[in-house]
C-alpha cells in the first residue's frame, strides 16, 4: 500500500521547515507540522508515567491515552509551550505548538500527482512510496497512511551498570 513516508532523522537536519501543503480547505495550513507532532507523540515520546508535561499544562490541552500516547487538544492549547518546558526529555519541540493549527488529509484525493509537501521538501526526507513497518530499519506505520523513519526509544533499551 502506497502511504506517505516521513524520514524524521532527515527533517530534524532543517532549521526551518520549508514544505508546502495542498491542503484544499487551507491554502496557509502546513500539514507536516501536525504530521510531524502525530508521529513524534506515537514513537519518540518516552511515555513518562507521571509526564511532566501533561501536568505542566494549565489548560488541560496535553491528555496521556489509555496507549500511553499523548494527544493534544488543539482548541484548548494556547502554544504557552509549557510542556515542552516540562519535557525531561526534549521531545515536545516549541515549534511543534503552534497556535494555528494544520492538519493533513494525506492528500489521498490526488491521482499521479506528487503532493507539494513531497515536490517542496529539500532534503528529501518525504515521500510516498510502498512501504509496510520494519522494525529493524526503525520504520514504523503510524496510523493507516503515514509510515515514519526515525530512532524509537524503548524502556528495554536501556542497560543498567551495576555499582562495584
């Protein structure tokens, strides 16, 4: 199945996002921000059990899911960026709060075009491709249309030194 595929190791090298969206209902929306937001909740977010984050949240916008997932309320988020404040771990990025928010419909309506977040990217890091999950080349599907390439942190990952 064709899906759309973020490589994030390769969109974290930019400084600033240079993509476009052809998101019909907003001509201004930049749908790989709220792309990149899904994808860094479900595979690169540590899953904190008491996350700081959340709790930082004055407004109540940051919701932990029965899945461990963090979701965002988007109409109650005001971008203070506290929870990224909050964030032991540096994952809630400042620029992935915004005010606006953007959504992307993965541009399924599209037929043999390529969408302009895959024309305007300059790394390269977005494609849509065939493509199914690969956990040894750290490729995961998040969701039914996007696949992502990125470093996951697991709790099994992490060995302990035993003091002498």
């Amino acid at each position: 199945m064709k899906r759309l595929f973020i490589d994030l190791e390769i969109c974290s090298q930019c400084k600033e996002c240079l993509v476009c969206c052809d998101y019909f209902y907003h001509p201004q929306n930049n749908g790989i921000t709220s792309l990149r937001e899904y994808a860094t909740f479900a595979i690169i977010c540590r899953h904190c059990e008491e996350a700081p984050c959340v709790a930082a949240c004055y407004r109540y916008a940051l919701e932990k899911q029965a899945d461990g997932i963090l979701k965002r309320y988007r109409m109650r988020c005001t971008s203070c960026k506290s929870c990224s404040i909050a964030c032991p771990f540096g994952t809630i990025l400042a620029d992935f709060i915004p005010y606006l928010d953007s959504a992307c419909d993965y541009c399924l309506g599209l037929k043999g075009q390529l969408p302009k977040c895959v024309s305007s990217c300059p790394k390269k890091a977005i494609e849509i491709k065939e493509i199914e999950e690969d956990l040894e080349k750290n490729i995961y599907l998040v969701g039914e249309h996007l696949a992502v390439h990125t470093l996951r942190w697991s709790r099994e990952d992490i060995t302990f030194v035993k003091k002498k």
